[in-house]
C-alpha cells in the first residue's frame, strides 16, 4: 500500500526524453511519487484503473487515442479524475476542448521548469490552473461565435489547398454553399481572406495543419 501522505501521479506523454524528465522531477520531491507512465491514451485508461494516481498529467498529441479523448473518457469513468495537460500547443480553442473535456490544469511545457511542481499541488488540493498564457488567449477569445463542426471541416479541406468547388464535390454540397461557409468563418475569425482565417485558426488550435 502506497504512503497516503504522497501525491502520485501517472504520466502520459509519448516522447521518451520529456517523460523520462518528468518523472526524474517528481522523483525528487519528498511528497510526490511516480506510479506510472505510458506512452498511449488507451494505455492510459487501462493504467488508472490498475493504479488510481492522485493526479494525471496528459500529453494532447498521441497516436491512437489523443489527450482530449482519453480525459474525457477518464472523466466519465472516474469523475473524481485529477487531470493536467501538458502541451506545447498555445491555442485557445485546444485548452477549452481539454478543460470541457475535464482537465483541471492546462500547463505548456515551456514553463514545466517553472509551474510543474506547484500546478500538481495546486490541483490536488482541490484547484484549477491554466498557465497565464493560455488564459489570456482564452479571455480574449470568449465572447466570440466558436466555428461549427463543419465550418472546421470546410476550413481544413481550404488549409490543404482546395477550392470552393473541390471541397462542395467532397462535402456533397454547392459551391454556393461552401462560398457561404467561407464568409460566416471570416466573420467568425476576424479574417480578411481564406489565408488569414487558415493562420488564425491553426495559431488558435481550432484545425491542425
């Protein structure tokens, strides 16, 4: 039986040298201990219900299964679920699928050096955390209209250079159609073109190049 006074924490992140790094930091802290750590979401899953962590810290960008599925996934198997995300993506619209998926922090490696230790205390004592970053990404984007499923679908065929016409013959739909669309998103993005509202969008983690 683990010593109840430790914080344990799983890792899930799929490259070797940041977790490997990770866990020699927690390592070192007198409270907290490594339980486990994988390379997989689906792993992940499997790994929780064996070993129970406190606190799970989540990469986003995995093969198979991504950090956004397998928190919510976690979340609906386990509420009590303790889950930060550790990522490189800045992007709004990325941190809000995380947090609605049921993260409570939302930590950018860039700052692990600095946040890692205090964000794992923080969240199992009850808290929320968002490297300030992201937070402000977050205020100033949250009154804005959110692009629909498809609007990101029509956007990402336009990232990948197709035309109005080639995306209505994928889609199933008329080129009119797909000129509207185009229009509602540049709205939506404050975008002045089709290349503009692909930047904003890529920049802000709604579509991924």
């Amino acid at each position: 039986m683990a010593n109840s006074g430790l914080i344990r924490v799983m890792v899930v992140d799929d490259h070797p040298l940041l977790r490997e790094g990770v866990c020699a930091v927690i390592s070192s802290q007198g409270d907290l201990a490594i339980v486990a750590e994988t390379d997989s979401g689906e792993e992940a899953l499997r790994l929780y219900d064996r070993h129970r962590p406190d606190i799970v810290l989540m990469d986003l960008q995995m093969p198979g299964m991504g950090g956004v599925a397998a928190i919510a996934a976690l979340c609906k198997s386990h509420p009590a679920a303790r889950i930060i995300v550790l990522t490189t993506y800045s992007g709004d619209a990325q941190a809000m699928s995380a947090l609605r998926a049921g993260a409570a922090g939302y930590l950018l490696k860039s700052s692990l050096r600095h946040e890692l230790l205090d964000t794992i205390r923080s969240v199992h004592a009850g808290g929320k955390y968002l490297s300030a970053g992201i937070a402000t990404e977050i205020a100033l984007h949250l009154a804005e209209d959110v692009l629909t499923n498809r609007e990101c679908e029509v956007l990402t065929l336009a990232a990948s250079g197709h035309s109005n016409k080639q995306i209505a013959g994928r889609l199933g739909l008329s080129e009119d159609t797909i000129k509207g669309y185009m229009k509602v998103i540049y709205a939506k993005l404050g975008a002045a073109d089709r290349t503009h509202a692909v930047t904003i969008a890529a920049r802000r983690g709604i579509i991924a190049l």
